[in-house]
C-alpha cells in the first residue's frame, strides 16, 4: 500500500508540473509538436460547454492529489491548492503571449477538480 502511495505522489508531482510548464508555454507545446503549428491546440474531445481537455487534465491532477494524501495533514491543503492552481493558471492566460483566458476552459478546471473529490468520496464510501 505504502508502494501504491509513493507511485501515486510522484505522479502527482510529475503531473503538476507538465500541467504548469504546458499551461505556462506561450503557445501550445501540443500543436507545435503534432501540426507543425504552436498556435493549434489539440483537442482530445468536443466541447461541451465546458473545456474537455481542462476537465480532462484536472480529473487526472485531481484524483492523483487527493489519493496520495489522503489520511494525511496535507489533505486539505492539496485540495485547497488544487482549486487554486485551476483558477491561478487559467488568468494567467490573460498575460501569456498566444494564450487567452475562457471561461469555458476555467469552469472546466473547476469542475475536473471536483469530479476528483466525488470520486474519491465515492470510492471511500463503497470500498
């Protein structure tokens, strides 16, 4: 168990940090590397009023975090800092050269975050 959780913290850590790096990038690293094009984003989905590729990003982020610090101090601050971190990176793409703020991917952040939460209260009510 102590394995699954060291696992689970060093991809948090791993994750965190690509998800900074990406959505600090002026541009998109994604489009530059797949079209040739580093004003292309890549889009795993369709849309859907929300963000998919946000939603999707912070489901992961999210279930990483919560998972590798449950049953610890760090609990709440992990889940306090993950809200942040979706609301901090999305403004800051009011600033970042090629990036623009949407509310749409900025509601998909939040509501990533917060599939990570339902799922873990599911899984420690059920299992």
């Amino acid at each position: 168990m102590k394995n699954i959780k060291k696992s689970l913290s060093i991809g948090f850590h791993a994750v965190n940090i690509v998800i900074i790096i990406f959505y600090l990038f002026p541009g998109s690293i994604l489009g530059f590397y797949l079209y040739d094009d580093i004003s292309l984003q890549p889009q795993l989905t369709r849309d859907f009023i929300i963000s998919s590729n946000h939603l999707y990003i912070f489901i992961i982020l999210s279930i990483l975090g919560i998972f590798s610090h449950q049953n610890k101090k760090t609990f709440k601050f992990v889940i306090i800092y993950l809200f942040l971190l979706s609301i901090i990176l999305e403004l800051l793409h009011i600033i970042i050269p090629l990036r623009g703020f949407e509310w749409s991917d900025l509601l998909g952040n939040i509501v990533g975050v917060i599939f990570g939460i339902v799922i873990y209260k599911i899984k420690n009510k059920y299992v």
